[in-house]
C-alpha cells in the first residue's frame, strides 16, 4: 500500500472509531495532566465533554487551565514540569505526592473513565492502577507517539483505546493489537480557535513552562533582541504566571514588550518567533511563525548535558518530524545573544532563510492531520460514557 493509501486507512480508522467502542457504562472521567501542555489538552477535553454532558463528573491531576474547563482537582501538577536527571529529581516528591492521591481517588466510588495525557511517568503507573480497579482507559496523546520506530510495548495491554496525534503512531499501535485511532494533532484545531491579525509584525518570546528554563532562557533571548525596533511579544505557559515572565524579562534587561497569552495567539501575530524547545516548537510551526529554538538551562544541566553526552539529532519537535534541521536550534553555550539575534534577523524579512523555513513547517502542517481532532476525540470519549438518566 502507498503511503498516502495508507495514511487514508489510518484517517478511516479513526472515523469509524465511534461504532467501535459499544455502549458506555461510565460516568465519571478522570484526566491525568503531568506538565503544561497536557493540561491545556485536558481543558479542551473537559469542556466538550462537560457541555454535551454536564451530568458528568469531570476529575483528575492538572493545573489552572483544567480547573477552570469544570475538573476537580484531586493534585496539582503545575510545577511538575522538569528536564534532565538533576531537575526531575526535584519534583520526585511531588509527582509521588500526586501518583498518590490520585490512587485514593480513583479507589473510591465507582470505576470510570481513565483519560491519561502524554506523561508516560506516571500514567503508565496510574493506567496499571486504573485497569486493576476496574476503569476504562483511553490514552490521549500516547508518550513518544512522534517516534517512527517504536511505541510502547506496554501500551495495548494498559488501555481500552488510544487517540494518537500522529497517524504512524496509529499504525504500529494498531500492528501492536492496540484499538489506537488518529484523528490529527489536537494543536491544529487550537490554533484554528484564535483569530489571527491580517498583517503579522514583530517577535513572539516563548522562554519554557519550567521556571528555571525561563530564567535562563531569557537571559540569552533579551539581549538578542534589545535595540530591534519591532513588536515584542511575551507569551508565558498556562502554568506560568504572566508577573513571573515579566519579571524574569526585567531582570534579563530586557525592553518593552506586550504580555500575551495565550501563547498561540502570540505566534499567530508575529512575524517569528523565539521559542525554548518543547511542544511550543510545534505550536510555532503549526502557527506557521518561522521560529528560532533556543534551550538554556543552570550550570547543573550543563554539567549534567557535557557528562552524559545524549544522542539525539534534533530537540525540536518540527525538526525530529521532519528529520532534518529545518529551525535553527541553539542548545546550551551556544544560545548566546550573538547566536539568536543571528539566525533570528533573516527570518524576520522575506529572503531565502524566510522562505526555506516556511516551506519546511508547511510539511509538518500535512504531518498533523485534520483540524478538528479535538471534536473527534472528545465524542470517543463521551461514546464510553453511559446515557444520561431520562427525567
């Protein structure tokens, strides 16, 4: 079968999805969010899910976007967010803390409907608990579903069904025995909700969801752009404070620059952008912002990076998708103000650099599929769910 014959299936697959699932019997949904953008997809979610069905009991681990879509909050994972062995190491406490509540709470009552997101360190472990007590499990966001050689081994057994951003993620899955569907990248319909100006100017600064990538991610980023006579655009993660971005950027000695969230109406706005590596690497792209990725982090990071030495091409997620170093990365010593303001100059007017990386993020568009997976995927969900109670 050809690629786009397949890709086709995989689109179908997810279709028919709805007549595969059978009668709900549950009534409950549990959403688990480790970091930032978990929770922002677990607010979509709630908030489709809570207005076809308000009779609904909408719980879980997130943050403030979640809690303000109608979850309750059994634990917090605002600050859960770490890279490396040194920063994960610091939050061990608190995802403990959470892993913890959330097993009382989903001891109690009657078992629902599991919906765990990415984050594979905990919900890999909440999903064997949520499978023992008798809950259904539909993976949002499978962790590694970017990868094209692999998915999780233990992913079939754990889960009732899998909504995966990438169609290839489908596709092994499914080999894999999993009732895996892909209904395209939940980004793609996020950024079709913002209204974008007729006329794009000046720079998004995206400096990270953890609150040590900001303080130093800044600290390069400012400089680079001090003296560019251009908007400047401060768009913090929903798990950041806007005070604390605005802050971080005073002290980085940085100039005058607007506070927008949320960040993808930022990205929609401006020209390029600057963005520390993460799912926001994808937002930009999908937001077709030619962006420059930076990632800066304190010395113990450093020490840790020249230590270990990690193998890996690319840290961004457009140029991991598209295997090739479409986006100029900066990673540690070489994010200095110098570097940015280099490859960030020729992506903001119209010349070779401009049009290369627009043709390139164009292609990681076609990657993520349809621009409603958002819809789809909250009606499989509210297809496990048993009828509302006639009055």
């Amino acid at each position: 079968m050809s690629e786009i014959g397949t890709l086709a299936a995989v689109q179908r697959a997810g279709a028919d999805a709805l007549t595969q699932v059978g009668a709900g019997v549950h009534t409950r949904v549990f959403f688990s969010a480790g970091e930032a953008s978990g929770d922002a997809y677990a607010a979509e979610l709630a908030s489709r899910i809570g207005e076809a069905r308000p009779d609904v009991d909408l719980e879980g681990v997130g943050g403030q976007l979640s809690q303000g879509a109608g979850v309750h909050l059994v634990a917090s994972s605002q600050d859960w967010g770490a890279v490396g062995i040194i920063e994960s190491l610091k939050v061990v406490p608190q995802v403990w803390q959470g892993y913890r509540a959330a097993v009382a709470h989903l001891r109690r009552g009657r078992p629902g409907l599991f919906v765990p997101i990415d984050y594979g360190y905990l919900n890999i472990k909440l999903c064997r608990q949520a499978r023992a007590l008798g809950w259904r499990v539909v993976y949002f966001i499978p962790p590694g579903s970017w990868r094209r050689t692999k998915q999780g081994a233990d992913l079939p057994g754990l889960t009732d069904a899998i909504i995966t951003p990438f169609s290839w993620s489908a596709t092994m899955l499914q080999e894999m025995g999993a009732n895996a569907h892909w209904f395209g990248h939940p980004l793609r319909q996020m950024l079709k909700q913002v209204d974008a100006p007729a006329v794009r100017s000046g720079i998004a600064v995206l400096p990270g969801s953890r609150h040590h990538e900001i303080e130093h991610n800044l600290k390069a980023i400012a400089p680079a752009l001090k003296g560019l006579n251009v908007p400047i655009r401060l768009a913090p993660a929903p798990n950041v404070t806007s005070d604390e971005v605005a802050q971080a950027w005073v002290r980085a000695g940085g100039g005058e620059c607007e506070v927008v969230r949320p960040a993808r109406a930022a990205l929609v706005a401006s020209r390029a952008a600057v963005v520390c590596s993460g799912t926001a690497t994808l937002e930009a792209a999908l937001a077709l912002t030619p962006t420059v990725v930076t990632y800066r982090g304190p010395w113990t990071m450093e020490l840790e990076y020249r230590i270990r030495k990690p193998k890996f091409d690319f840290i961004s997620l457009p140029n991991i998708l598209l295997q090739r170093d479409a986006l100029p990365e900066l990673l540690q010593r070489e994010a200095t103000p110098e570097a940015i303001r280099a490859a960030l100059l020729p992506l903001l007017d119209d010349g070779p650099e401009r049009e290369a990386q627009l043709a390139a993020i164009k292609e990681v568009q076609d990657f993520c599929g349809p621009s409603n997976a958002l819809d789809e995927s909250a009606k499989m969900i509210l297809a496990w769910l048993a009828p509302p109670l006639e009055p």
